[in-house]
C-alpha cells in the first residue's frame, strides 16, 4: 500500500502535467507553440476577420462610434488577441481620418509577437502589447475581443458517483493519454463553479477557463472599458449538450475530438461558457448591454446597409467574395447563430 502510494506520488511529479497547463504549453511555448511559431494559422481554422473585410471594419465602426457618443478622451482601441491584427488596422484606418481621435491610439494585444510582426511591420502606429495590464488604467479603452476567449487553456474536471476528478496529460516517452485524478482541496471559486454545473448534470465533464477568469480581473483596475466580443460557445443550462467537453483541435481544417492525437503544430480550442464570461464582466465591473447571436447583433446594428453602402465601389470579383463573407459570418448555419456577440460597458458614468 505504502509502495503504491510512494509511485503514484513519483509518478505524478515526473509524468502529469494538468490538462490547462498542457495546452498552454502546446499553443503558447516560446519554443513549439502553435500560435508562437507559425505567423499564419489560415490553414486550420478561419475567423470572421479573415473571411469577410468588411466585418473588421464595420465592428471597428461600431466602436469608434461608440467612443464618440460617449466624447471620449483620448480613447484607446484595441484588438484584443488580435492574431494577425485583422481588427486593428481597420480601427487605425478610421481614426486616422478621424479629426475627432486625433489623439487616439490603437492597440493589438497578442501573446504571439510572430503572429503580429507583418500588421505591425506595415502599421507602425499600432502600439503592441503581450499584457492587457501594459494598458493605462485611466484612460477610455473600447476593446474588440474575437475568438479571444476561446483560446484560454480550460481546467477540465469530471464529475462521476458525487466525486470530482480533474484530468491531466500523462506523458510516457511519445505516448500521451488522458488521467482523471480524484481532487479534494480546490479553489472556493472553482468548487462553486462545479457545483452549479452538478445542478444541471449529474455526471459528466466541466471545462472552467481559470486563465479567462484571471484575465477578467485583470480589467478591474480600469475606470472606462468598452468591450465587444464575439465567440462560440453555451450558456450553463445547455451544458449537459457536452457530456466529453468541448475540447477540440484543428488541423488542416478537421476538428480532432481526441486532439491528443495531433501532431504539433495544431490548434487547441473549447467553447466559451458564456454564463461564467458574463458573470466574470460582471465582476470586474461591467454591465452587460447585449447578449445575442453574432448573426443578429450584425442585422441589429445595421450590417445590411454598411454591406449595400460599400457594395457599389466593388469591383465584380470583390463583390462576390465579400458576399459569401457576409454571408458566413451573418446567417445561421455558419457563424450567424453558432457565434455570440456580448458588448459589455464599464463606466464611470452610467449612462
Ligand atoms: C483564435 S485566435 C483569434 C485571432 C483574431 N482575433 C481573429 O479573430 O482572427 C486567438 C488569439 O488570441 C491570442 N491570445 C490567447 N491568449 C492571449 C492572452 N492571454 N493575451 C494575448 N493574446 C492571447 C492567441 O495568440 C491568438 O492569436
């Protein structure tokens, strides 16, 4: 019995690593990580700002119109895990024409300086950062945040016979597997959290993004944060829809269910509890103004018009790729309803 316990102990120091920890390491070492080394990830996976130009340009519209309303002072805008900037340079090209925002500045927050380097390389104005918390505290931020949150490694916890377990990736030369350990001692945040995933399953796997939630504390400090964000994912009651979890990787445009399988590099996402998100706005200080589908948020804010209006300075072929944009990025089926938009506001003043 001793002996056992001795080599479980041994084995867990050497060969386990917590699954969060493990897919941080895989996306984001220096070294191997797959947002670290390949500046350009378009053969995985694609995002509304690489399918359709005039999404980036009409959410940054959206923003900067809000900073208008609000006659912002010196606001500062920033795409928010803006991989290669997409975002950010459509919301330069606008305040560079702006007479109002002279003396706005625009950002591009993004652990991967790879990923970035040719946006910045070609927009010198951008300002890059790797931290939110190089961002000044006193000043009217208005943050774009696409498939931002998905790219926050989850802890993934199972619940089974009213007992919980976390998984870890076991490492054994090549061979890697998936070990479910019992767990007693967690944070008070983290037991709350499997609590109320246990009112809605019984057994099951729950994905917490820790490192989402961390992020989220970070934006306490701020006295004026705008943020809009867009992402895929499932509010708590839908959860019992992922009974394995919503762990998944891409390569070559596949989506592995067992992405333990993937040859490095590849791509390593989950879904977004948009319950924990929003409570995690919450409490950092935000109010929620709107939670609906990517699709309906673009209608509701006038897509349709901005798309006619550009339209006719389009040439033929731009015409017909810019439309299948729109569409992918606005009807259900694709993007439209599988994707939520949340546009969240902190304020001094509450209006
Ligand atoms: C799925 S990609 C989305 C990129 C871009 N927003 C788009 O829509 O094409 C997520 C990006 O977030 C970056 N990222 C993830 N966690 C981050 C963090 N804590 N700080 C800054 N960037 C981060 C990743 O490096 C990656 O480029």
């Amino acid at each position: 019995m001793y002996m056992a316990k001795k080599c479980k102990r041994r084995f867990l120091k050497e060969d386990l690593q917590r699954m969060d920890k493990f897919i941080e390491e895989f996306l984001y070492s220096p070294s191997s990580g797959y947002y670290m080394v390949d500046a350009n990830q378009k053969n995985d996976y694609l995002t509304a700002p690489q399918i359709s130009g005039l999404f980036s340009d009409f959410v940054s519209e959206f923003m900067v119109s809000k900073a208008e309303e609000d006659q912002a002072e010196k606001p500062i805008f920033v795409d928010l895990g803006g991989g290669t900037g997409k975002i950010a340079i459509s919301l330069l090209k606008i305040i560079e024409n702006s007479e109002r925002f002279k003396f706005a500045e625009v950002y591009l927050l993004e652990k991967s300086f790879k990923r970035a380097e040719e946006a910045l390389n070609e927009n010198p104005s951008i300002k890059y950062i790797d931290n939110i918390s190089e961002i000044p505290e006193d000043r009217p931020v208005y943050g774009i945040a696409n498939e931002f949150f998905d790219a926050f490694p989850p802890r993934v916890f199972k619940i089974k016979d009213r007992k919980i377990y976390e998984a870890y990736v076991k490492k054994v030369n090549a061979l890697i597997s998936i070990e479910y350990l019992e767990v007693r001692r967690l944070p008070q945040f983290i037991k709350g959290i499997l609590f109320e995933a246990h009112s809605y399953i019984k057994e099951g796997i729950v994905e917490i993004q820790e490192s989402a939630f961390k992020f989220m504390n970070l934006l306490k400090k701020f006295e004026s944060f705008h943020m809009l964000l867009f992402d895929y994912g499932y509010e708590f009651p839908e959860i019992k829809r992922f009974p394995e979890g919503t762990l998944v990787g891409y390569r070559n445009h596949h989506a592995l269910n067992n992405f333990l399988e993937l040859k490095k590099p590849a791509d390593i996402t989950c879904h977004v509890n948009f319950s924990l998100l929003k409570r995690w706005l919450s409490e950092s200080g935000f109010r929620i103004v709107t939670f609906v589908n990517q699709g309906s948020w673009l209608i509701d804010n006038g897509f349709l018009g901005f798309f006619e209006k550009r339209a006719r300075l389009m040439d033929q072929l731009t015409f017909l790729s810019e439309s299948a944009g729109f569409k992918k990025v606005v009807l259900p089926g694709y993007m439209g309803d599988a994707f939520k938009a949340i546009y969240a506001v902190k304020s001094p003043d509450p209006k």
